[in-house]
C-alpha cells in the first residue's frame, strides 16, 4: 500500500510518535514530526552528567518487547544491546531478597509456604484466561477488567502476597497502587513475563535507551521546540496544524494527522472534539515521581540493579537501581550512580516540598532502609528531576474504554491516536501503538486515493 505525495503530521516525538512516522514515511508518505521539548524521546530520554549516564524515564527493554527488540535490529542496533545481568530485589525488615523477573519467587522465604500455595491460584487465572491476554492487543483482556488488583489479591490470594511480591514491582516499575490497578493489567504483564521460555531479561542500550529515539528520528523531519496548539479541521478535508516555534507560529497543512502526545493532552489540542470523545481522553489518569540521580565516588554494592521497596516498609521510596549494575560503563572507572524513585503517593503529597528537602527526605529513607547502598560518603553530584505524568494507570474501566476505541468508536477520518495508555504502559506498548496509528492512516489514505 502507498501513500506516495500525501503529507502527514506526527505530533509528539515520544517512541509512539517517532515509531508512527518512521511507518509512515516507509509507505511512502510526507511526514513532519513536530515536538515540543528540544529534544526527541518524551519518556525515553539519556542524559550525561559528569560523564555518568541517567535514565530520566525508562530505564530497561524486557524481554517481552519482540516488536521493540525487532525494531532494535531493524535500526541497525542489534550490538549495542547490552543484557541487565542481576535484576530486583525486595526488602522485608532489613533484609533483601531477590524476587524478580525470575522464578525464585517461589523458592524465597520473603513469604511462608502458606502464602506461597495461593500463587497456584494467580497460575491458574493465568492459565484460564490465556486467550484473552494478549500484550499486542490489551483490549481483549476486558472481560476480565472487573475488579482492581487488591480486591482480586485479597479476594484469592494473601494479604503478604499483595504487599510483598506483587505491590512493589507495581510501585516500584510504574508508581501505581494495587487499589487502582485492575487485575487484567497484572494478568497480562505476568502472562508475558512468564511466557519466556529462558524466563524474563531485561536489556538496556550501550548509550542508554535515548540511543533509540535518536535512531528512530535519524533521518526523519523532526521539527524539535515546535509546540502544537490546535488542530483544525480544514475546508476542503485533512486538517491545519497550528504551532509555536521559536516566538513565531507556523501552520502545516497535513492530509492526515496522528496525535502521539500523553491522553491528557489532547482535549487542549481538538478543543473540537464531542463530548464523547473528550471523556475518553480525560478519563486517562497518570502516576507520579520523583527521581533523584546521585553520582559517587566508588562504586556501589552489585548485589542487585533494583531495589523495590514495600509500602509496609516505607511511604515514601518506590525504588532505586544502581546504574553501573545495569551497564558498568554507564559511569567511568570507580564512579557510580544510584536513581531513587519517590511512590506515587509520596510525590503527590509532598509536591510542594523544595528540591534540596526533597532529596534530603529521600536519602535519608534510603539509609535507614538499605544501608549499604547509602551514595552520601562519596557523593559526586545529585540531580532531581519531577515527572508529572509517569505511566498512564490501566485501573478497573480502563480495559473497557480500549475495547471502544479498538472498535473504532474514537478515531476520525484521517486523525489517529497513538501512545502508551492505548497500546501498554511501557515502549512495547508505544512503539506497537504508534505503528498501529500509522497502519490506519496508510489504509484511509490510499482508499481513499484509489
Ligand atoms: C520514570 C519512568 C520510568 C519508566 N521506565 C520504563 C522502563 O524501564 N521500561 C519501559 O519499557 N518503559 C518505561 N517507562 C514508560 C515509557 O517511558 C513510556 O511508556 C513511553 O516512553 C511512552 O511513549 P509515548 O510516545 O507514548 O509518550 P511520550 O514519551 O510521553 O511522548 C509524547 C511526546 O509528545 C510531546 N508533546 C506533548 N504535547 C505536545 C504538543 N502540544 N506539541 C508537540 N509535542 C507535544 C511530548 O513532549 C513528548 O515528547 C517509564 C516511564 C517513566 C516516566
């Protein structure tokens, strides 16, 4: 299929939007992508400081990510992945015991035997739903988005089960609480995981996971600092996209348009949107976090790249991972860098705390809580970064508004969503969305032309 001459606007140069142009420019269309941030990326994004590497957003590609890992190899980056070779760790009165992505879950004393037995129940709801959990095509997993992920642990499986092996990954990967978390999200994500025949890995870049959104925008007409602020139906069909850039505004004319921004933006975008349709998107919430990089001087225990920590031990602290465990050249010889990621719960109540209080909160709460990983005898630097909008939450209904714009009840001619709250909470999820959008507009477009 070709859609040779048509121009198309890509809004949003996260990996859902830099995936959707890349699709598009291959069949054949004109596409500007137009970003408002100075650089390409959104939730993907390296930065160097004082030669260490920082993840601001995601920090790892799983082992589930085949279009993500197929892309990888498509970009020519096969060689720069690098395998995360010890994976997470939880924390039960002081001590620290290995929990995931491999199966030790079930060999570990974090929880007794008791416990241990109710997780033939969470096998078995893996089992009977099978068919309905498919991590390309989260929609089908609404017949069983009836009941958040508390309700269902305590409901079938333990109360230590919910607070010591399920909810610190949920906590401490996509800062969400179990109580606004449906278990169709647990579900799926379990599903994947487990369906790895050499059990989950986890993988990063050589330069860091930026490396993949400078790959997929190399080559592409990305207008970076351009700030969208409306789309307007034009007269004639397509429509006219309005931005700011550099002081100035500009107006493309596109045939067709695919919105690759987070949900909560796009209301703002087609103030023209139904009622209907404005629902949609707004009823998308969003976690928060804090992130606190700190350099040191030395390097830090290798005992593990994440600590996940429960909220029964801790309100405030969700996580952290030790950089040079994940990728020893992510820091020059004998530096460090550990990311301690604030919960949800805790960013949103302290959020009008300074940063210097912030960050003196959050060191202080790794130090009574894991010791060993303290940075402050040899600190070299601290950054803190605020993330208002973390990963889109796929709580009890939010299945069900998929399965609705999966039957096309959302989309318009010619105008396409993309991102993470409709494709997965992760860069699988992106990327897949993004490509999907691109795949609609390409089949309007040349029927349209033939
Ligand atoms: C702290 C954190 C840790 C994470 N860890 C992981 C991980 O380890 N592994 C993993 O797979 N995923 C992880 N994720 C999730 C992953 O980063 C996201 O799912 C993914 O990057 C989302 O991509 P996206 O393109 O949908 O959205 P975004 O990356 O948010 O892209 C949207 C883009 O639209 C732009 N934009 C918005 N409004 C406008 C406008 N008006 N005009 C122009 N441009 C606009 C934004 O600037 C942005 O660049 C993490 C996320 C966070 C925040």
């Amino acid at each position: 299929m070709t859609v040779q001459g048509r121009t198309v606007v890509v809004i949003g140069a996260g990996v859902a939007g830099l995936a959707a142009a890349r699709r598009l420019a291959a069949a054949g269309a004109t596409v500007t992508l137009l970003e408002r941030c100075p650089v390409v990326g959104g939730r993907v994004r390296t930065e160097l400081v004082e030669g260490c590497r920082v993840e601001l957003g995601a920090e790892f590609l799983a082992s589930f990510y085949s279009r993500t890992l197929a892309l990888v190899r498509e970009l020519g980056l096969a060689d720069e992945l690098r395998r995360i070779p010890r994976s997470a760790a939880t924390l039960r009165n002081g001590r620290l015991y290995a929990l995931w992505p491999n199966a030790t879950v079930a060999l570990t004393p974090l929880v007794s035997p008791r416990h241990k037995f109710a997780l033939s129940y969470l096998l078995g709801s893996l089992a009977r739903y099978a068919p309905l959990l498919d991590i390309h095509a989260f929609h089908k997993a609404s017949p069983i988005d009836d009941a958040s992920v508390t309700a269902y642990a305590r409901a079938h499986l333990s109360d230590d089960l919910l607070e010591y092996v399920i909810q610190p990954p949920l906590s401490g990967i996509f800062y969400w609480v179990p109580e606004r978390t449906s278990r169709a999200l647990l579900l799926l994500v379990l599903r994947a995981g487990l369906s790895q025949p050499a059990g989950m890995r986890l993988f990063t870049l050589s330069r860091g996971l930026g490396q993949l959104a400078a790959a997929l925008a190399s080559g592409q007409d990305v207008r970076l600092g351009a700030e969208v602020e409306a789309v307007v139906p034009a007269a004639g069909g397509g429509y006219s996209v309005h931005a700011r850039s550099g002081g100035g505004a500009m107006a493309l004319a596109a045939d067709a348009v695919v919105v690759a921004t987070t949900a909560s933006a796009v209301p703002q975008l087609l103030p023209w949107l139904d009622a209907d349709r404005r629902a949609f998107f707004n009823a998308v919430r969003y976690s928060t976090t804090t992130t606190l990089a700190v350099g040191t001087r030395g390097r830090l225990p290798r005992v593990t790249y994440g600590l996940l920590f429960p909220r029964r031990e801790t309100p405030f602290l969700a996580s952290a991972t030790v950089q040079t465990v994940k990728d020893p050249s992510s820091a020059p010889r004998g530096r460090d860098v550990i990311c301690l990621h604030l919960s949800g719960p805790a960013t949103a109540a302290l959020r009008d705390y300074d940063n210097d209080t912030l960050a003196r909160l959050m060191l202080a709460d790794l130090r009574r809580l894991a010791p060993r990983f303290d940075p402050l005898p040899q600190q070299l630097f601290q950054h803190l970064y605020r993330c208002g909008e973390a990963l889109p939450e796929f709580e009890v209904g939010h299945f069900r508004r998929l399965q609705r714009f999966a039957r096309g009840e959302i989309e318009l001619p010619h105008l396409a969503f993309a991102g993470d709250y409709l494709g997965g909470p992760f860069i699988e999820g992106a990327i897949v969305s993004g490509e999907a959008a691109a795949e609609r507009v390409i089949a309007r477009l040349a029927s349209k032309a033939a």
